[in-house]
C-alpha cells in the first residue's frame, strides 16, 4: 500500500492504465474522481485519494513480480504526488499440528519470549505484539485467533516505511518479494508448526 495526501484516482482511466501500465483489458474496471478500481484473476487495484492498495489473490512470484514493477512504475510517474509512506501487509494462517485422539493443543498467546529478535531486529520491544525495527522498516507482527478454523490463529506481519518521495517509495516496492519471505520466517520463528 502506498501512502499520499492526494492521490488523484481520476488519472488512473482504462485507457491510461492499459497504455502506461498494463497493456490489456482489465475484466473488471470502475473509474471516477473519487477512486478506481481494477480487478483481474491475479489482483484487486484501488486508488482512492489516499492510497494505492494492491492486493494479490495468487501468491505467485511471477505474478507479483510483475505487479510490483507496475506498481512502482505508476509512483515513478506521478513524482510530484505528495507520498507519506508505503507498507505491505502480510496476513499468515497457522494451523496447529494434527492432534492425537485426547490431546489439546491449546495457543494462550505467540511464543515471543522464547524468540530470538535480536537476531531478526535493529531494536524490538515484543508487548502486547513484537514491534521491532529492521534498516528503515517498522515492522509489527500481530497474533489473534481464527473464527473459522478451530485452533488456528491469525499473524499478520505489517512492514512500515516513512518515505516520501517517488524514489525511496519504488525501491522499497522492488523489496516485496524479500518481504513476503521475511514475513514467513518471522512467523515460523513464533510458531514452527504449519504456516499456510
């Protein structure tokens, strides 16, 4: 996600999208001067007035690959757009492993004490949630339980940049890929058991 006092969602027509970005027909488009939407089977892309959200439906390196150099392509056009930040949020599911007849499993709450952040943060304070700073990333990783699956839980894993130019902004979008990683390993690091 990408952050801007104004953003304008107007600039981001069809025929623009597919002339400067994209170069084909998006199934699903809606364009007006309040926001736009685009949709394909890989991504949903919102402009608003003050963000640029793309989320992926496939994980697929391929597939993200080619959408974060989009992306960073479109901030590279606007330069003058007055950008706050940019993040990436990453939501993980772990599934506890599979029980024994008469066993509970039961997660009160993330094994951050028995975790090593010094090895993964600059500085990190792990109360209620592990906060923690990596080069110039605010990194917050966040734990709730599932309501669909039993004893699952929820991490999300959120990657903070305070930049505000074009430039800053598109090299931290060429880092998705390491992030998506990143987030998988902080995961595993609280719950070895299965990520999905």
């Amino acid at each position: 996600m990408v952050l801007a006092d104004s953003f304008n969602p107007s600039i981001a027509t069809k025929d623009w999208l597919r002339d400067n970005l994209i170069h084909e027909e998006p199934p699903v488009f809606i364009n007006t001067p309040l926001v736009s939407v685009f949709e394909t089977p890989e991504v949903h892309l919102l402009i608003d007035q003050s963000r640029l959200q793309l989320t992926f439906k496939i994980l697929d390196s391929n597939v993200m690959q080619k959408w974060v150099k989009l992306v960073a392509y479109y901030v590279e056009l606007l330069p003058h757009t007055p950008y706050k930040a940019v993040g990436f949020n990453f939501v993980w599911e772990v599934i506890p492993p599979t029980l024994q007849s008469g066993t509970v499993t039961c997660y009160d709450r993330c094994s951050c004490g028995e975790t090593n952040w010094e090895s993964v943060f600059d500085e990190y304070s792990s109360e209620p949630n592990v906060l923690g700073r990596r080069g110039e990333a605010v990194i917050r990783l966040g734990v709730e339980p599932s309501l669909d699956i039993g004893n699952s839980r929820i991490t999300t894993v959120n990657f903070h940049y305070n930049y505000q130019n074009a430039e800053r902004i598109s090299e931290a979008i060429g880092g998705l890929l390491d992030a998506v990683s990143d987030s998988r390993n902080f995961v595993t690091a609280i719950f070895p058991e299965n990520v999905e």
